[in-house]
C-alpha cells in the first residue's frame, strides 16, 4: 500500500484538472438547486406566478441576463425533482444492505463453530466462506450475460433484458431467500448442538460440515450481480447528467447507512433480549437465537420488497431512449 501511494502521489503535480467555466461542485450545485426547489414552492403558497420549468418562453422587454438567470432556476428546480424522486427506491433498498451485512458477521460466526475439515489435514478459516460469495459472481456474470439476458430480451424487447429497477428487485428476492435459508440452517444448528451434546461447549466444533452454509452465500452472490450491479447502474443514469458522481454516492450510501442500521438493531434486540433473560446473539451461539433474527430480517426483507416494488411500479425514467414506456409499464 505505501509503494502503491508513492506512485500515486509521483503524478500529483502532472496532474492537470481542467474546469469548465461556471462549473459548480457537486454540493454547491445540490444545495443550490434545493434552495431554489424551496423558493419557487413558497412562491406557489403565496400564489405567486411560477416560471414554467421547460422552456419558458420570454417578452420582448426581458434582457438576457435575466432570461438566463430564469433558465437557470428553472434548471436547478429539474435538478432537484431528479434527485428527490430518487429517494423512494433508495430508502427500500437500505435492508437489501442491512441483510448483506450478516455474511461477514453472523454467519463467519456461525462457521467458526462448525466442523470446517476438508480432507485429513486442511481446516477452512470461517472467514474464508464469504470466498463462496465471490466465486458466485464469477460464474453467474458470463451466465446471465450470455443466457438469462438473451431469453430476457426474447420476450420483454428490452435490450437489456429486463430493466434496471426489475434487477435490483430479483436481487432483493434473492437475498430474503438468504436469509430464510440462514433461518433454517440456524435452526438445524441448534438442533444438532442439544443432540451432540454440545450445548455448553462452544470451542467444540459441531458434527455439522461447514457445507450447510453454502447455499446462502451463494444465494447473496447472485443477490450481488442483480442488485449491487443494478443500484450502480440506475443511480449513475438517473440522477441529473451534471451531478453523476452523486450517483455513485447513493448506491455506496446505502450500505453504509445500512451498516449503521444493522448495528442500532443487533444492540436493540441485544439490549431487550438480555433482560428477558437470554440473548438472542449470546456469546455463546448454542445458547442465543440468531434464527430469530434471521427470520426477523427476511420479514423485514418482505415488507420492504412489497414497498420497492409499489415505489418501482410507479417510477418513469429519467431516459425514455433507454427504457422504452411500455418496459416501463412491466417493470417492477
């Protein structure tokens, strides 16, 4: 890493970022076009005449300075819809990454009390499970790319396939059958540690190969390449052409907000399952409950795919050449 930055930092005073004139920031420009969104809906309280938003049309007696000035609110006000309206499908991904979040913690947890040899002499390390989630993305890219989105295309006439809202919600399904799966897996788990005897034994590894989990890392692997790909790819369309880095900003805030999510809701249900006398996530896994809160999570998960799927029925695309409206009419 300090090899790496030493180079990175060797082009820095080459380096040469040309500025379109009257170019604004992406905050300043945010900020500004929300002020004028605010403006312009109290002017409309007050029952003031607004300017139209398309393209405004101008008498003989108005200068040009301030026909741009008026262009240009009217531009800051599309701006502003453009990024609002993208905040529903938004909001009903954040427990697609709250759900994602367990396959580097609970589930690493859980391996590690499994029986994890392959062979005589090779033991996988827990961690070494989330491999199983790459390795999926590997192989379903080149799958869905050359079968699933050729039959696709057959019957929607959608060049892609599907559209981009119907691939984040496959990969949201997806995910809560993850966590069904982790649910029951949990629960046969638990089964095995009362019948082997193992209960208050932690550091003992179960009789349950490692090869149980499998099945839900995979399944989080293909959640990835229709929903991490699809979030990506509709958030960079979406949003106004002048404020494209903002697109990569919101898919990346949502699994940081849903991290956060993830946190505040184990330390609740901690907190009020301990004083009911027995933690669901117990130190001890043999003694706690994490299907309880994987079952939690996918109803959750169901609740929120139910309300995306509202949300995605009635969004129309910034772009209508990219996804025609009858696609539209068939999305999720």
């Amino acid at each position: 890493m300090a090899a790496a930055l030493a180079v990175f930092l060797l082009g820095t005073r080459r380096y040469r970022y040309y500025v379109t004139a009257g170019e604004r920031g992406l905050f300043a420009r945010a900020g500004e076009a929300f002020v004028e969104w605010r403006s312009r809906r109290k002017a409309l309280q007050h029952g003031d005449r607004p300017v139209a938003e398309g393209a405004p049309g101008f008498s003989a007696g108005v200068d040009e300075e301030e026909q741009a000035a008026v262009s240009h609110d009217a531009g800051l006000v599309k701006e502003t819809k453009d990024i609002l309206r993208l905040f529903p499908i938004w909001a009903t991904c954040l427990l697609y990454a709250v759900a994602f979040s367990q396959s580097s913690t609970f589930f690493t947890k859980q391996a590690a009390t499994l029986d994890r040899r392959v062979g005589r002499h090779l033991q996988v390390p827990p961690a070494a499970l989330q491999s199983f989630i790459s390795i999926t993305i590997v192989v379903f890219i080149p799958l869905y790319d050359r079968v699933l989105v050729p039959v696709a295309r057959r019957y929607s006439g959608n060049p892609s396939g599907i559209t981009m809202l119907q691939r984040i919600g496959t990969g949201m399904f997806l995910s809560l059958l993850s966590m069904v799966i982790a649910a029951l897996v949990e629960k046969h788990r638990l089964r095995v540690a009362v019948d082997a005897g193992l209960v208050d034994k932690p550091m003992v590894p179960l009789p349950m190969s490692l090869w149980w989990m499998v099945p839900q890392y995979v399944l989080f692997g293909a959640a990835d390449v229709y929903t991490m790909v699809g979030l990506q790819e509709f958030f960079y369309d979406q949003v106004p052409d002048k404020l494209r880095s903002l697109g990569l900003a919101l898919y990346l805030s949502i699994f940081g907000v849903g991290s956060f999510i993830s946190s505040t809701l184990v330390s609740i249900i901690d907190s009020v399952t301990t004083a009911r006398g027995g933690s669901w996530f117990s130190n001890n896994l043999n003694r706690g409950h994490v299907d309880y809160f994987y079952w939690l999570l996918a109803a959750l998960s169901a609740l929120e795919l139910l309300a995306y799927v509202f949300f995605a029925v009635t969004y129309k695309y910034k772009n209508k050449a990219t996804v025609h409206a009858t696609v539209v009419g068939q999305s999720l």
